[in-house]
C-alpha cells in the first residue's frame, strides 16, 4: 500500500480509539471534567502527563531544531527535561495537597483575593493560547502532507478532532485519551528512529548509534561536523550562542515547565499527594525515552537529508523532496542555472530551504523505510499535538468557567458552570485554529515563548505562595503584572514591530526573546518581594495554612510519641 492509504488507516484508527475513549469516559459532573473525579491511577496519570508534556514541540519540532542548529539546540533538551524534574520535586506534592483544580484556583485562596485569581486566570489565557498556537500548527503540518492538504484545511480538520473529545470528556475523558496517545507517540517515534539507527550505524539503540561509526568507520558526528564545514555552516557539536543567552532559554524553559498550568493540573487526577509523587516519576520516565532519542533522530535526520539531496540533480530529486515541496514546506530553487541543487550556508547562493518542523515527519521517507512506518509517524505527531492541545483548550475553559465565572457569579449552579466550560473550550478551539494557521513562529519557538510567559508570570508566585508566609497579594498582583507585561513587551518588540533589530547585537544583555522570560522572572520576584515589603503581612489563618501544607502527612503523629 502507499504512503497516503496506510496514513488514512493508521491515523483514522487511532482518531476513531480516541473519540470512543472520549465517548466511554464523557464527563458527567464538574468534579469529572477539572480532574477526572481524583481517581486516575499514577502510573495512567504518568502516561497522561507524558502525552500532556510532549506536544507538537517535542515530538515534530524538537528534533529538528536540533538538526539544523546542532548544540544549539540542546537548550530545548536540557530546559524542558529539568523543568520537569523541578516540577515533580518542588511543586506538584505541595500544591496536590492544597487541593485546587487550577493555579488561578490556588493564587486566589493563597492570596485571598479574587483581584490575584483574576490577573492569574488571563496569565494563564495567556500562555495557553501561545502555547497551543504552536500545537495546532504541528497538526496542520502533519495534514498538509499525509492527507495532502494544505495547512489551514489541516488545521480545521484538527480543530475538530480536539473539539469532539476535549469538549466533550473534560479532564476524564482526555485523561483516557492521553494515555492511549503516549502509547501511539512513543511507539510512532522510537519504530523510525531504531530502524534508521541499524541502517547508519548498525546498533539498534538510537541513543548509542548516535556515538557510533558509520559505513566508512568514521564517527556519526565527526562526519556530520565535516560535512556542515565543507558547505559553510557551524560545526554540528558546537555552539554560535552567547554562554548567557544559553543559560537564559535554559531557565526559562525550566521554570517556564513549573509553572505551565495544564501540567500543574494533572496532579489533581489522582487519590492521594503520595499518588501525586509516584505519577510524577512514572511520567519523568516515559518522557525521558523520548528526549534522550531526539538527539539520535535530529543528527540522522540531517545527515540523510544531506546526503541524498546536496549535488543532485534539479529534475531527478528524491521522491521525499518533491512530496514535500507539496507543501510548500520545501522550497528548492536552482539559482545559478547548473541544475543541482547547492546546499550552503550563505543564503544569497543556497538552493534549498527545509522547515525544521518536517524532519522528525520526513525521517523515514529520507531513509526510504516502509510505507507502514511513515504512515505510523504521522500517527505519532498528531497525537502528541492533540494531547497538549486538548490539556491546554481544558485550561482555558476551566479558567474562564471556575476561576473567572465563579469570581463574579458565585451563585451558579454546577450544571451552568459546566455548560459554560464547554461553551469556553468551543471558542478556545477556534481561536487556537487562527493561531496555528497564522503562527508567530515555527513550532519550538511559539512554545519557548509559552513557556517564557510562564516562568515571568506564575512561577514566582508559586514558589512564594507556598515557601513564604510573608507573600502577600499586593506583591503576587505586582509580581505578576510586571513580569508578564515586560515577558510580552519584549517578544512582541523584537519579534513583531522590529524583526530587523532581532539580533544579539540588539538584545538586553544578549538574551534573546526565547530567553527573555528568564529576566521576566527576576523582575516578577523582585516585584513580590519588594511590594510585600511595603505591604501588610497576609491573615494569620492564610500563614497557618502555608505552613501546614509544608508539612508531610502523619508527621505530627510521629511527634507525639
């Protein structure tokens, strides 16, 4: 069979077991669609946030990233696998056991203000649709080539499928769904990625073939570093970023992850805070197989790609260079008339152009692999973009129905507040479907700008909210508005009013818009810390409440004796 029939079967299957999970598990009160009703088993809840946490970004843009910018690209690795680490350890037990469906939820009962839980709801709105921007985007790039349509038909097509399930299951059924999305994901990219690894190297462990030597006994990434060289780019295992702008996306993506709200959201699925625990480390291992083969994808991706396109001829190029030029995706131009195409770094004289989003989707076509496999890649992508995009559309509507409705109409019955969460989720699918057909950037990037809004906006408020009693809600107010507001601003400048100034010549301190949330955050503690300065202390029964949920469960049993 080709490549289109196997992807209608391969994808229309795992659509039609997602949309019957979402039908089977439907959610049928509030409770079921913020959390799943709390009674999500850890290791189903470590599979659901493993899908939840690796979205578009992970599975179609990470490894591609990698592959054009080499070192550079490790930021990505090392930023959002920590982030995790931090969130497991530093924050999901303690706000697990305050007990809150959403982070507006906790900012206002910890701030005792509904002005605080208003200004976290449009910070997470905020992050939210940026973040799923670029999920949406994946999905129309996974359907502009498979189903052979063009991105915007892609799109509204996925708008659809998230609309159904994530409407429909809440939290209950999109749990469900995840788990059987982690499942097709990490089996659509591990399948590629080990058949590739024995082809180049011979060892079936992508992680190890990465190291490994390929048919002329040169070493895989000695050989790619030389052939960058020879066509004028940087070495592939060194760096062009400044060491601060390195550290600076790094942070933003590590405490950017603690403080992303349909992450935090998921450890309320679950019966007990040590359940909360256990999902966390099972969700840290399911995440790992992945990010630590992106490494080994990205540099076989780019050296097939190389290999079987630079020097050959205009009018005999490989069928995956002319499926993909399909969509416009691929760009090939044969500017000095030889008719080959010449891939250099200077782009006054460079033939080709690839989008980074393609090579994790392009891999097993460069590799001629079966035409099974590159049906079950696309498989793959689509359900890491529609599981965080569904995670992120349950946030908005959870935002918008209990933590902004309830603020000014405490009276509403549970069946209206459910009706509008749903009404919510609605038209958060259709502004996410303008923004993934009108992207401000390709796909990693949307995302490390979602990620820098939320390490400028909720993470110092969270970190304060539970380790300081002396956090108050004039400094949280503050802190948050002055780090979203300066975050936002200064993407916006560089990105969108001065394209032509993005450069490090014109960055502050040589941080980039990617990394811009790092200083965001600074700005925001500073702001807490000197506004609650200046500012009465918070109630006595709000400190009290800090300090017992900083204390593990039975300790003052244990005291006793």
């Amino acid at each position: 069979m080709d490549i289109l029939t196997w992807t209608y079967i391969l994808v229309g299957l795992s659509f039609a077991l997602y949309i019957g999970i979402a039908i089977y598990t439907r959610a049928s009160s509030t409770k079921e669609f913020y959390t799943a009703g709390g009674g999500v088993s850890p290791l189903a809840n470590g599979m659901a946030t493993a899908a939840d946490w690796m979205s578009a970004a992970s599975f179609i843009s990470m490894a591609g990233i990698i592959a054009f910018s080499g070192y550079d690209g490790s930021v990505y690795l090392m930023g959002w696998t920590g982030g995790y680490v931090l969130l497991a350890l530093l924050l999901a037990p303690y706000l697990r056991k305050f007990g809150k469906f959403t982070v507006p939820d906790f900012v206002g009962d910890r701030y005792y203000s509904n002005k605080a839980r208003v200004v976290a709801v449009f910070c997470a709105l905020f992050i939210s649709f940026t973040y799923v921007a670029g999920q949406m985007r994946g999905v129309g790039i996974v359907f502009s080539r498979y189903l052979e349509v063009d991105i915007e038909s892609g799109v509204l097509i996925g708008m659809t499928i998230v609309f159904f399930y994530a409407v429909l299951g809440g939290m209950k059924g999109i749990t469900y769904t995840q788990v059987a999305q982690y499942c097709v994901l990490i089996f659509a990219f591990m399948v590629p990625a080990i058949f590739i690894s024995i082809q180049l190297t011979g060892n079936p462990i992508p992680q190890l073939g990465l190291g490994g030597t390929v048919q002329d006994g040169t070493y895989l990434l000695d050989k790619l570093d030389g052939i960058l060289v020879d066509l004028g780019f940087h070495q592939y295992t060194s760096g062009r970023k400044s060491i601060i702008d390195m550290f600076a996306i790094t942070l933003a993506l590590m405490v950017g992850t603690a403080g992303l709200p349909h992450v935090i959201v998921r450890f309320f699925t679950v019966p007990r805070v040590r359940d909360a625990r256990l999902s966390a480390g099972y969700a840290l291992v399911f995440i790992a197989i992945l990010y630590t083969t992106a490494p080994a994808v990205a540099a076989f991706g780019i050296y097939n790609a190389i290999d079987t396109v630079a020097g050959q001829p205009v009018d005999n190029l490989p069928d995956w260079v002319e499926n993909w030029q399909k969509t416009n995706l691929i760009v090939v131009e044969d500017l000095n008339g030889d008719g080959q195409v010449q891939y250099l770094a200077d782009p006054e004289v460079n033939e080709l152009t690839v989008d980074k989003d393609i090579m994790v989707l392009a891999a097993p076509e460069i590799a001629e692999l079966p035409n099974w496999v590159v049906g079950l890649v696309a498989a793959g992508g689509m359900a890491a973009a529609l599981s965080t995009a569904a995670g992120l559309l349950l946030v908005i509507s959870t935002a918008v129905s209990r933590d902004l409705f309830r603020t000014f109409v405490p009276g509403m019955t549970e069946k209206t507040e459910l009706i509008i969460a749903r009404l919510a989720a609605a038209l958060a699918v259709i502004v996410a479907g303008y923004f993934g057909i009108n992207p401000p950037g390709f796909v990693a990037e949307v995302v490390a700008f979602a990620f820098g809004l939320a390490a400028a906006s909720f993470f110092p408020v969270i970190i304060m909210g539970i380790f300081s009693t002396r956090m108050n809600k004039e400094g949280a107010i503050a802190g948050m508005i002055c780090g979203l507001v300066f975050t936002l601003g200064y993407i916006i400048y560089f990105k969108f009013i001065h394209p032509e100034l993005n450069d490090m010549g014109h960055w502050w301190f040589g941080i980039s818009p990617e990394g811009i949330g790092s200083l965001g955050m600074l700005i925001n503690f500073a702001a807490c810390f000197v506004v609650s300065k200046f500012t009465p202390d918070p109630p006595e029964d709000v400190q009290e409440m800090i300090q017992e949920i900083r204390i593990p469960r039975g300790a003052g049993k244990a005291s006793e004796h």
